[in-house]
C-alpha cells in the first residue's frame, strides 16, 4: 500500500518545528538567564553582595563587645539588600535570603545588648549568617563559572 508523500512530511516537518522551537525556547532560557545575572551584578548586586559580606565581618568583629550603632547600620544594610530587585536564580535567591535574615537576627540582638562581656550579637547567629552567605557566593560561583 502506497502512501502519499505530503502525509509523511508533515509530521516529520510539525515535529521538526516543535524541536527547533523547544531548543529555541531553552537557549533563550539560559541566555536570558545568564544576562539577567550578569544585568543584576552590574546593576549593583555586586555591590550589595560586597556590603553585605563586609556587614557579616563587622558583626563577627562585634561579638562580645557590641557597637549598637554599628549593628543598626547593618540592619539599615540589610533592609537596602531586601529591597534590592530579586536574583534570576532560585537557589541563589533563597541562600540571599537566608542570609539576610540571619544578619538581621544577629544584628538585632546587638542591638537589643550591645554592652557587656555578652554584649553585641551572638557568636552563634553572626557564624550562621556567615555560612548562609557562603551558600549564596557559591551558588553564584556556580552560575556564573568564575573562579573569583
């Protein structure tokens, strides 16, 4: 049994089309993603990443001899970070988060207790915000490929 030639075209030909719009989609997926990530660095994600890793040194510095002005200006950082438009990545954006909320957790208590031999925020909270912010630097490592 002979069948015609246009019937066997066409869904080769719509499943052709599917492919290419498929792999047309997902490379516009990654590069946009990509451009996004490089888009939100450029547009002072760097920036705010670099002052929040320096607020996470500043708060380990004040453990056990807190500076409450010093602490609210980390929240005040903190509160500028939240406010910062959202990263392209999901990963990266939940390990921002969390490390935001665990500078403001730690800058509070100093805050709250910045005199005193326990003075300033705990050492426990100021480690944890630093290990959330070290999931966030390799995540972005990771996205971007680059060694610094």
């Amino acid at each position: 049994m002979q069948m015609d030639a246009r019937s066997r075209r066409a869904p080769r030909g719509a499943l052709a089309l599917a492919a290419v719009a498929v792999l047309a989609a997902g490379l516009a997926g990654c590069s946009e993603d990509k451009e996004t990530l490089a888009s939100w660095s450029a547009k002072g994600g760097k920036e705010q990443a670099k002052v929040i890793g320096d607020d996470i040194h500043t708060l380990l510095q004040l453990v056990g001899n807190g500076d409450a002005a010093q602490c609210r200006q980390v929240l005040d950082h903190v509160k500028t970070a939240r406010a910062f438009r959202r990263l392209p990545d999901g990963d990266a954006q939940s390990s921002w988060e969390e490390t935001l909320n665990r500078m403001e957790t730690a800058a509070t208590t100093c805050v709250q207790n910045p005199a005193g031999i326990t003075g300033g925020p705990e050492l426990t909270e100021a480690a944890d915000a630093q290990q959330a912010y070290g999931h966030f630097a390799i995540r972005i490592t990771a996205l971007t490929g680059s060694k610094s």
